[in-house]
C-alpha cells in the first residue's frame, strides 16, 4: 500500500496471512510515511520517471535538498525491500523477480546479501540512451 500506511497493530496479522498464501508467499515491506513518500513520489516519479521518459530533470537544479533526501528514501527502500525477501530465506531453488525502476538497486543489494541467488530484473520501460542519465 503506496498511499497509506497499515497500522501497527494490524501488521503481524497481515503479515502471517500475506506468508501464507499459496502458491506464492508474500511479505509486505512496511514503510515510515517520509520514507514511502520520499522513494515513490519522490526519487521514483519525480526523477527516474522523468529520465525514463526523456523528460530534463530541472527539478535537481533547484532543488538539490530535496533531491539527496528522496535519494537517500530511495536506498532506504531499497534495502527494506532486500531485508524483507532475505528475511524468508530464499534458496538456490528460488527467482526472485524484481518489476520496474521503483526498485533498481533491489538486485545488488540482493546480489550483496546472497551471491548465489538467482535475480529476474525487468523494465518497463526502454533504456534510455547514456547521455540522459549524465543528468542526474
């Protein structure tokens, strides 16, 4: 959930039944709002959605500030997202699949965390050519 948070209380509950659905096990990646905020609005689509896209990023001349702050949300998520899939234990008989640029630095992490496991990555969108992202 993007838009809001689960209450803490209610965590441990939608945890267990998010572990046990079959026949793929999931395991939400629970989020402080400032960090959620600055990883999805922020460094995700407002700056690699743009770049993307081919769109200029003006907003990092201006706002320097505020771009190393959804930068550090965007690591910070990242490594939420790694530590949530290293806490079920994934074997060498696992994929894991990563979707899209939310999580672009989710695969080295993972790659960090357990060499020999196997790492699906997709984009969807192009690749777009190297001068864009000398922008950043």
């Amino acid at each position: 959930m993007v838009n809001g948070q689960v209450p803490p209380e209610e965590r441990q509950q939608l945890t267990t039944l998010l572990a046990a659905q079959q026949p793929f096990r999931c395991c939400p990646v629970y989020l402080d709002e400032e960090t959620a905020d600055g990883y999805y609005n922020g460094f995700s689509n407002n700056v690699l959605w743009p770049l993307l896209h081919y769109i200029p990023l003006s907003m990092l001349d201006s706002h320097g500030d505020a771009a190393e702050r959804q930068w550090s949300c965007y690591q910070a998520a990242n490594a939420a997202f790694c530590d949530a899939v290293m806490s079920i234990s994934p074997t060498e008989l696992d994929t894991v699949w990563v979707q899209d640029y939310h999580l672009m630095l989710l695969p080295q992490y993972l790659r960090d965390a357990s060499p020999s496991l196997s790492i699906g990555w997709f984009l969807h969108t192009p690749f777009v050519i190297a001068d864009m992202y000398l922008t950043l």
